[in-house]
C-alpha cells in the first residue's frame, strides 16, 4: 500500500501559477494585485484570509555601467515609491 504524496507545481512566473489555479489544478501563493479581479468575479476564492505570508522582495536588474540610462533609473525610482512600506 502506497501513502499518498501530492504533487507541488513550481513556477518562476505568478501568471503561469494563477493559470493552474484558475484550471482548478490546485492552490497558489500569489500576489493580491494579480487575483482581485478573478477573486472578484468568483474564479478564485481566498483561502487562509486571516494569515499573512512574508513579504517577497523584487529585484530590478540592470548592466554594471557608470551611466544608467534616464529611463532605467525613472523605473527603479518609480518601483522604490510604489513599493516602499
């Protein structure tokens, strides 16, 4: 007699774990921003509304150079401001 083991789906992309989610494939971390709107319309339901996960950081990459080109350095500044606690 086997244990039953289930199996867990890893992803690098939160739009590729919400695909699964939304086919019923099983339950996803992901970010609130993301769901709302399939939450709102009853494609999702939030599970554990009353536990808080750990913040996950983000990370902007960018070419070690002595100029960073203006519009790089608006969207890390933008990304700065927008997610700051």
């Amino acid at each position: 007699m086997s244990a039953f083991q289930p199996a867990m789906i890893t992803a690098d992309s939160a739009s590729s774990l919400l695909a699964f989610a939304l086919a019923g494939a099983g339950v996803a971390i992901l970010p609130a921003w993301l769901v709302q709107d399939e939450i709102g319309k009853g494609g999702l339901v939030r599970l554990l509304p009353d536990h808080q996960f750990p913040r996950q950081g983000i990370y902007a990459l960018y070419p070690n150079t002595r100029h960073v080109p203006e519009k790089v350095r608006a969207f890390i500044d933008f990304l700065h401001e927008r997610l700051a606690l």
